[in-house]
C-alpha cells in the first residue's frame, strides 16, 4: 500500500481516514500530547481528525483523551493555535520552496496568463484580496481550485514583496507537495 493510501483511525471520532486527512500526536512519558507530523518523536504515535474545532473542544473538556489511551494526558489549551501555526508555516515554506524550483508566478497579469495557457496547478489569493479582482481571477480561473487563507500583509511578508495579492503556482513535481499543505491547512481550518 502506498504511503498516500495508507489509513489510520482517529482516536476521538473513530473514523478512519487517510493518513494526509490526520494528524499525528505522541504522549509524552509526562502525558503531554505534543504534535509529531514528522515522526521524530520517540513513543507511540495516535491520530486524530484535522480539525481546530475538534482540538478546541477537547481542551475544554477534563481529561477527554485519558480513557481513550489508558494514561493520564495532559492537552495544553493553546494546542489548537500551535497547530495552526505549525500548518500555516508549512504552507508558506512550500511556497518559498515552489519560488525557490521556478514555479511560483506572480503578478496579477502574470498569474492571468499561465492559467489562460492551462500551465496553473493552482491559485492563491488574499483573503482581504478587492472584490474586483477576485471577479476577475474567478472568470480566469474557472474549475482551477483557489485558496484564500492569508492577508496582503503575510502573503507580503513570506514573499519578501510588497502587496502580494494573487499568484500561481505552476504545474510541476512541487506543485502537489505545495497543494496538499494548502488543503491540510484550509481543512484544519474549516472542519
């Protein structure tokens, strides 16, 4: 079974999903549940649904996960915005790495032309993007997905250029990898 297919179950919903629709934790030999997205954590790995809601809930609940791995857990409250940010940093890295490969276009004309050429994996916009323009890059781009998770300010920032408000990312061996960090955020965000 490829890695992509493989499945685990989550412990708090008891669904089983693929691997890239969990997230990996370790409980700590003190019982801190600590994420472990990388496996380089030692002890035993447990998934849970990717989900921030799902998170947030279980820090308002006493001791949710201590009947579930027979061990006293301890979930810190600000678990949900550790994650956040874990997955918001990894999306930006991946579009620094696309930069980096050649495959990141930028400027809206720019951005409007490789998606007339069919030469677009996919498109991100700002959230806070003018209305205008979003209208514009929704006729150009049609059925190619989008996504709108971060502001002109951070889209900015990470890019090191003024007013980023729309790019592509090419097709290309990258572009997968830079996608599927965009579609972890987005559902931890939205499930």
């Amino acid at each position: 079974m490829s890695k992509e297919l493989e499945e685990r179950k989550c412990i708090v919903t008891g669904k089983i999903l693929p691997k890239a629709k969990l997230l990996r934790f370790v409980v700590l030999t003190n019982g801190q549940l600590l994420p472990d997205f990388n496996k380089k954590l030692g002890g035993k790995g447990v998934y849970l649904s990717n989900s921030k809601a799902l998170l947030t809930e279980l820090t308002l609940k006493k001791n949710p996960l201590n009947k579930i791995l027979h061990t006293n857990v301890i979930i810190a409250s600000e678990l949900p915005d550790m994650i956040e940010h874990i997955l918001s940093k990894k999306c930006l890295d991946a579009v620094n790495l696309a930069r980096k490969a050649g495959d990141l276009i930028l400027g809206f004309e720019k951005v409007k032309d490789v998606i007339t050429k069919g030469k677009a994996a996919f498109v991100i916009e700002a959230t806070d993007a003018g209305e205008d323009g979003k209208q514009k890059i929704a006729t150009i781009a049609k059925d190619l997905e989008k996504f709108s998770l971060y502001d002109v300010a951070t889209l900015s920032e990470a890019l090191k250029r003024e007013n980023t408000v729309y790019f592509a990312i090419a097709k290309s061996q990258i572009s997968d990898m830079v996608r599927e960090a965009f579609r972890r955020y987005q559902t931890f965000l939205n499930e």
